[in-house]
C-alpha cells in the first residue's frame, strides 16, 4: 500500500496525537510496515 500524507497528519502520527483518527493512524501503520509510507518533497519544505 503506498500513501502520502500531508505534513499535519506526519506529525500527527510522529508524536502519537490524538488529533489523528483512528483510521488514519491505522492506514499509516500499514503503509510504513509494508514500505509503502511516501513523503513529498512539499511536506519536507513545509515542515
């Protein structure tokens, strides 16, 4: 599965926020065990 997130949901999923549903943390678990997690070059320069 690949997915690319947006840089909210990236720190989000970073420090564990509860702010990120259930689902999304869920689908961003699976795409980083599989390899599949995906960062723009977009969300490096907001961050």
């Amino acid at each position: 599965m690949r997915v690319v997130a947006d840089s909210h949901a990236l720190v989000w999923y970073g420090h564990d926020s509860p702010r990120l549903s259930d689902r999304a943390r869920d689908t961003l678990d699976q795409a980083m065990a599989s390899g599949g997690g995906v960062i723009s070059i977009v969300t490096l320069v907001e961050l």
